[in-house]
C-alpha cells in the first residue's frame, strides 16, 4: 500500500517543529494521543506531519504512518487523556517469564500484542511486593522492558512504553502502548543509594539521574531562590544600596549591589539565552551544574522585612565554568561588561573589582526568555509563611516553603468597607495577615528595557517594510495631537495598522502599558483611526493572554492583536 507521507522529508518535519516553537499550537490540536518527542520537548504528532506537508496531505494518524515518520528518526510517545495532568512514575519490568535458569523469553508477545505482565502468583511472597508495587501503577506511567547480566552487572533496554490501560492490573497485566524509534540504554545498571533492585521483576525507579539515563526524560526540580533586594529597576540593572543587607560580611552590604541584579536583563541574549547569576547557586555550583530546575524568585526588603514573591522561570540551567567564562569574554567583547560596571558606579554601589571576577561568578545560569514569568506587581508574602524563617541565600527545596499565593485575578470579589473611624474618618481595615510597611516604603516595580524597545523598533521596522513595501511603513508617526509618536505606523489596502512596542519583563505589564496607548491613538477624541491595532513584546503569548485577547475581541469587537518580536532571530509571530 503506498504511503502518503512518503513525500515527507525530515527537514520539512524539523521546520514544522521550529514553526510550532515560535507560534505555538493551535487550540484545536492542542490534545493528541500521540507526539512525535524532540529534544525532549513533546509536539503533536498529526499537527506537525499537516503542517510539514504545509497541509496538502490529508491522513489518519496510524500505526502505518506513525511508523513512516519514526523511521526518519523521530521518537513518537502516546499519552493518554485520561490523567494528562498527572506527573508520570517511571517502571522497570522484567522481559521474560518463570523463574531462574527457565526463564521464557516474552519480549516479542509484549511488544506484538501491546502489553506488559508478570506470570508471579501474587500470593507468593515475591508476588505479592510485584501485586503491591502494580497497584501504584497509574495510566500515563512510562514503562521500560530491560535485559540483565549479573555478571557484568550491565543492563539493556529493549523497550519504552507508556501504559494505556490498567483494567487488568489485579491479574498482573497493563496494556501498553510502546514507543516508536526510542533511544534505549545499553551500559552499567544504576547503582548507590536509591537506585534499587535492578534484578526484580518490577520496580519503580525515582532518582532524576536514572529516569534521564534510561527514559531521555528530564525531571525538573523545582526551588525556590531569593534574589537581592532591586528597587525600581526589575532586575535589569543595579538600584543602589536601598532596601540592602547592611551585613558588611555580605556582598551587597560591602559593595552596594548583586550579581543577580541583571537576572532580567533579556535584551542581552546569546543564542537564544540570557545569562545570569544566583547565590544559592554559586554556593555549590559543582553539585548543580548540568542541572535544570524550575525557580520561583522571592526577595527581601531590607528595610521592611518584607519579603516579595517576584516570579519564576522555567528550564533554568546551570552552566559550568567552561561556558561561564566564554559568556564573560562575549560580554566584554560587546561592551556589555563595561555598560554593567558604569550601572554600577550610577547607583552609587562600589565596582571595586568587578572586571576581574571570574565568569563563574558573574554567570552560573542560563534560561529562555520565553520561560519567564513575573508578577506584575511583586506579591507580598504573607508573615506567616515559612519562608521569612528560611536562611539567607538558600536554593530551598524544601515544600513546607512553597508561597503558595492565589492568583489576584481568581479571587475578586466587591469587598464592603468597614465604618469610618472615629478618629480620623477614612475606612479602618481589619489586620489581614500581611506584613506592615513603612510609610516612606515603596513597592519595586517593573521598568521598561529602553535598548531593546529601540532595537526591536528598528529591526520590525525593515520586517515590515520587506512586507508591505518602504513608502508604507513609517515609524515614529505623529499621533495628529499633541507631540505624541507612533511606534510604526502601516498604510495598508485595507487601512491604517498601528504598532506600539513594549519591552518589560512581564507580558501583563507590558499589555497593560501599550493598551491605553493605542486605544487613544486610534481613537481619540471621536476618531476611528486604524484598523488594527497591535501589541509588540519581545516575549511570545502566553495562554492566559491569548485568552485576554480573545476576550476583549469577542466582548467589545475591538481590532486589538497581539504579536511577538525575536530580535535575535528576527522572526515575527502571527498575530493572535
């Protein structure tokens, strides 16, 4: 029978892949059953096959076409609906059954049929661990088939699978569906505290180093990390010795300033990431290097006590020292160095010495913009949780000290205000748990990254002019009123497209600050200017803000869109 997809090419599968990074997936294929899994990150299988054939073929995903695409390299996973939410545990199972010397080798009926099993009777004492441990068994779960050699204490993986089904678990029995083209380990078993009895029939393996070596899956640890105290310039540059430690013993409290105080500092990318530094890290870089976490930031208003969850960023790597000091020699090559020590000396803290600092010490992390998420505006944490008695600097793992702080937008509600004071006739609040501030206290807020408006100003400009032609797209355009400017300006067949560029760190910010802007230069006082209008960041949508979009589009029919600009790439999104 021929294939349909025998046309297809791996470099047409790898550009659908790249085009699914940069635009995301849209809501009618955002569930599949199957995903095609590269570089560790899961796309659905039929989208990207539509989508690298740029949708001329129409086909049921299959066993016969999954088995097509696999074949030019590609691991393809199933994963179930039901409980696609829950994190998966991870299985080891043996590939035979009977007992020693008589084993019956069952690998190919398992891989045949679609299955795994045990042939234990479960009222054996060894039968009943395997019943005990089966009942643990969850759909979604990932199972491995593996070979041994006690004498060379070796393993072999002959096979991957995710289970389907466990309707049949009470008689030892999961229905499985296995991977296509899996990467199967081949070397010395797992060994050390934790790892295990590899020679049992079934067990579960929970290690991160031994779920990355024999299922390619990373598990994320997730920390929490407290950053230095940056006032009024949202971690993109130093804000001086306000709100610091007063500890001469600290850094901060010797020389005025963090290293982390450039954590978010994004115009600064090198191949697609930024660099950075955080203490708790540096503390024992050996042990974290090569890691990945998940890290919610928090941080501590020396002067209030007030501890601020700020945000979070996803896929957070630690790099090693090899890679820190070429980050380092980059930075001086591009000026950047010299721009962070005059940072310094303009808030009034101390560079003594910050030119000679190893690249270790000044970058241990990297991340992806796109994977950073800050509150807009910082959250105060509440005095009684855990985290005021942490100690300095800690890259807590601990869960007892997670913030836990509801999102604002869940929980509104019209709050009745209590009776005027006798005193001074303004409402009185009942104490509400939150920590007290000082009266000449104030919030840190998010600040635009000036350089980076400006580049992606320029650089969208000649993306749109290579579009719509040079005498249609004038940046810098006058409002009509006042001395107000345009970001760019498009005069299109169907009418005039305004653009305003913002570059904070967070995308809720940066709506919120480009909104109002376009609203009045479209329409003030009584006009209809433009057709569209859009939002430019440098951070590509998130779910929650192309809900927004939809939301104000389907509510007050506003022409209002949202794109995304990689400057490093120079790649514009579709408008969402």
């Amino acid at each position: 029978m021929p294939n349909k997809l025998s046309s297809i090419t791996k470099a047409e599968i790898l550009e659908a892949l790249d085009f699914i990074d940069h635009n995301g997936i849209p809501k009618d294929n955002e569930w599949n059953q199957y995903w095609i899994m590269y570089n560790r990150i899961p796309y659905p299988f039929k989208h990207s096959v539509h989508l690298a054939s740029k949708f001329k073929i129409d086909f049921r995903s299959d066993h016969f076409y999954r088995t097509r695409i696999s074949e030019l390299g590609f691991n393809i996973q199933f994963k179930s609906e039901k409980g696609k939410d829950k994190a998966p545990k991870f299985w080891i199972g043996a590939s035979y059954f009977g007992e020693s010397p008589n084993h019956i080798p069952m690998l190919e009926d398992f891989i045949k049929n679609s299955y795994w099993a045990t042939d234990h009777d479960f009222s054996s004492k060894t039968g009943k661990t395997i019943d005990k441990r089966l009942s643990q068994v969850s759909i979604n779960d990932r199972i491995a088939i593996r070979f041994f050699s006690r004498k060379n204490s070796t393993i072999a993986i002959a096979a991957l699978g995710t289970v389907k089904s466990i309707d049949e678990i009470h008689n030892g029995h999961l229905e499985v569906i296995w991977d296509y083209f899996p990467k199967l380990y081949n070397g010395p078993k797992p060994s050390g505290q934790g790892a295990g009895n590899w020679w049992n029939t079934f067990l579960e393996i929970s290690r991160p180093e031994d779920i990355e070596l024999i299922f390619d899956h990373e598990i994320t640890n997730k920390r929490l990390s407290r950053l230095t105290w940056n006032l009024e310039h949202g971690y993109m540059s130093p804000s001086g010795r306000q709100g610091k430690s007063k500890d001469l013993k600290s850094h901060e409290g010797q020389f005025g300033y963090g290293h982390e105080e450039w954590l978010f500092d994004n115009a600064k990318l090198i191949d697609g990431y930024h660099y950075g530094f955080l203490e708790p890290v540096r503390k024992y870089q050996k042990f974290h290097t090569g890691k990945i976490y998940d890290v919610t930031f928090y941080t501590l208003d020396a002067d209030s006590s007030i501890r601020y969850e700020v945000g979070e960023v996803y896929g957070l790597e630690v790099i090693d020292e090899q890679l820190a000091d070429s980050i380092k020699q980059q930075y001086k090559t591009n000026g950047w160095l010299q721009e962070m020590e005059q940072q310094i000396i303009a808030c009034g803290a101390n560079d003594n010495g910050f030119s000679g600092f190893n690249g270790i010490d000044i970058f241990n992390v990297r991340y992806r913009p796109e994977n950073l998420r800050i509150n807009s505006p910082y959250k105060a944490i509440p005095k009684e949780n855990a985290i005021y008695s942490a100690q300095r600097y800690t890259f807590i793992q601990d869960t007892s000290f997670s913030l836990n702080i509801e999102e604002e937008e869940e929980q509104f509600i019209f709050i009745t205000p209590f009776p005027p004071s006798s005193n001074d006739g303004k409402d009185t609040n009942e104490d509400t748990g939150q920590p007290k501030r000082k009266k000449s206290f104030r919030k840190p807020k998010e600040v635009e990254i000036v350089y980076l408006h400006d580049a992606i100003s320029i650089a969208l400009t000649q993306k749109i002019r290579g579009i719509h032609q040079h005498q249609n797209v004038h940046p810098e355009h006058p409002a009509g009123y006042g001395q107000h400017r345009i970001d760019i300006v498009v005069n299109t067949n169907q009418g005039l497209v305004f653009y305003e560029i913002k570059t904070y760190p967070s995308i809720l910010t940066a709506i919120r600050e480009a909104f109002g802007q376009l609203m009045e230069y479209s329409y003030w006082s009584k006009h209809n200017r433009a057709v569209k209008i859009i939002i430019v960041t440098q951070i590509p949508i998130t779910p929650k803000a192309k809900e927004y979009f939809n939301h104000l589009r389907d509510k007050f029919n506003l022409p209002l869109y949202y794109q995304s600009f990689d400057l490093s790439t120079g790649h514009l999104s579709e408008i969402t």
